[in-house]
C-alpha cells in the first residue's frame, strides 16, 4: 500500500481536491489517498506548515505527502521534491514543507525540472493538479527524483519554526492557535531537554512587557480552572494554555507573538 496525504488550502466546496486526486489516481490507481486538511486559510503557509508539521510523523514509512498552499502558483518560485528519511513532500518551494521535513529528518531536495515526465499541463495557476500530484503519483509508483528534478542545496524554510536558546532563556514564537484558545509555540520537549528540563518545573513567561510564572504540568487538569499552564500536546509543540478557558483572549496573543521562556 502506497500512501499519498493531500494538505491544501482549496477548501471542499469546489471540485479542485477531486481534481488533484484524479490526477493521482490516472497514474498510480492503487493509490491510497488521506486528506489531512483542506480548510487550512486562504494563502496560510503557516497554518499549512504546522498542521503538515504536526501530522506528518504519524503516517507510515514510504508516504508521499503533497503539500498546496502556493499563493505563488504562476510565479517563478520553484516546485520541490524533499526527501526526509522515509518520507517524501511535494509542493511548492515557499517553506511549507520544510518544518514537517526537518522535524523527521530533511535528507535532500530536487526541484521538479523534467515536466515531459508529468500530464500535459492545463493551467498555469493550478500546479496541485498538473504538477505536484502526478509528481508524488510518480514517485509513488517508483520513479526516481533524479528522473523527475534536479537536486538543489537550498530550500526555504519558515525561520520562526526554530526557536533560540540564550543560557536559560528560549527565545520562541506562536506558530498556531487551536480552535480552544491554546497558543501552540515553536518549542519542543527536545528544546526543553536542552536546558534541563524534562519534568514538572516553573517557568517565567515574558510578553512583550508582561510577565507570568507558569507551571509545566502533564495534563490541563494540574491547575485550577481558569489558570495558566504550559504543556507538550498531542503534536509535541509546546502551548501556553487556559484549564477550561482561552489563553489567546487572555494573554491578548496571535500568530506570530514573540516570547520568552525563562526557568524560575
């Protein structure tokens, strides 16, 4: 069985994800094909790269993960191959693919050059359907990279996907907020372990101006109702959250807000 995932941006109200999978489908028809999202936001590479971070580690060795959420589609941005230990993404070069790719373990990229070995394209602005799907179809069925791209050195990549760490202080960003209100950061467990943490501890928050001690807890319920937490959730990120209320309204925080993490 070959898995094929799809994360886009198009919605399900028009027939462009039945397209793409079409497309799949023509080349390698034993394709089995797992939607992980297709209501990520108009344009969002963000909410894209972290729902793909995010789920990507869960699918098993081999699957083909194609990624579009290409506000670039019709430019000359580069369409892309990445092979991560025992995984592949397709999409378009825009730092979409990257965080999922160098969580697993990001091996080598291609940029996809040899169209003659794709459909006749259609559209110039529909690259899901005429080029990343029957790509990861290719592939899919065996087809070297080599055959279909040329390798490159560089990629994009979304730079507030890795945090920093000054001493004791992890310097990190909001990279998603949940439908609860959870503000979901770009730190880890792993970055956690690299200052020494790795079970119940306090921590200082800094917001821009505003300061909070927080505890590192297991599980929502460790605190009081309406109190701040921090936790590692089901996607290993770390969040800042409310038990039973919203951190987002609370902390007055969006994508895209800095913070700090301090020991206490």
């Amino acid at each position: 069985m070959t898995v094929i995932t799809l994360l886009t941006d198009y919605g399900i109200m028009d027939s462009y994800v039945a397209e793409v999978k079409g497309a799949i489908l023509k080349i390698n028809p034993e394709a089995t094909i797992i939607d992980i999202s297709h209501d990520v936001g108009n344009y969002d590479i963000s909410s894209g790269a972290f729902h793909m971070t995010r789920s990507a580690p869960y699918f098993p060795e081999g699957t083909i993960h194609v990624g579009v959420v290409d506000p670039g589609v019709g430019s000359a941005r580069k369409g892309i191959i990445i092979k991560a230990k025992n995984m592949w993404f397709v999409g378009p070069d825009n730092g979409l693919m990257a965080p999922a790719a160098d969580r697993i373990g990001f091996e080598q990229a291609w940029e996809i050059t040899n169209l003659e070995m794709l459909p006749s394209k259609v559209s110039d602005v529909f690259d899901g359907r005429d080029v990343f799907g029957p790509t990861g179809a290719l592939l899919s069925k065996g087809v070297s990279p080599d055959e279909i791209g040329t390798k490159i050195d560089e990629i994009i990549r979304l730079p507030y996907y890795q945090p920093e760490i000054v001493g004791n202080v992890i310097h990190g960003n909001v990279i998603h907020i949940d439908g609860f209100g959870n503000t979901v950061t770009n730190i880890t467990y792993e970055t956690l372990k690299l200052i020494g943490v790795d079970s119940k501890a306090l921590f200082k928050l800094i917001v821009e101006d505003r300061e909070y001690t927080i505890p590192y807890v297991r599980r929502f319920s460790a605190v009081e109702k309406g109190e701040l937490l921090l936790l590692v959730a089901g996607g290993g990120y770390l969040e800042i959250s409310v038990n039973q209320g919203n951190a987002r309204e609370l902390l007055g925080m969006s994508e895209g807000t800095k913070i700090r993490l301090q020991t206490s």
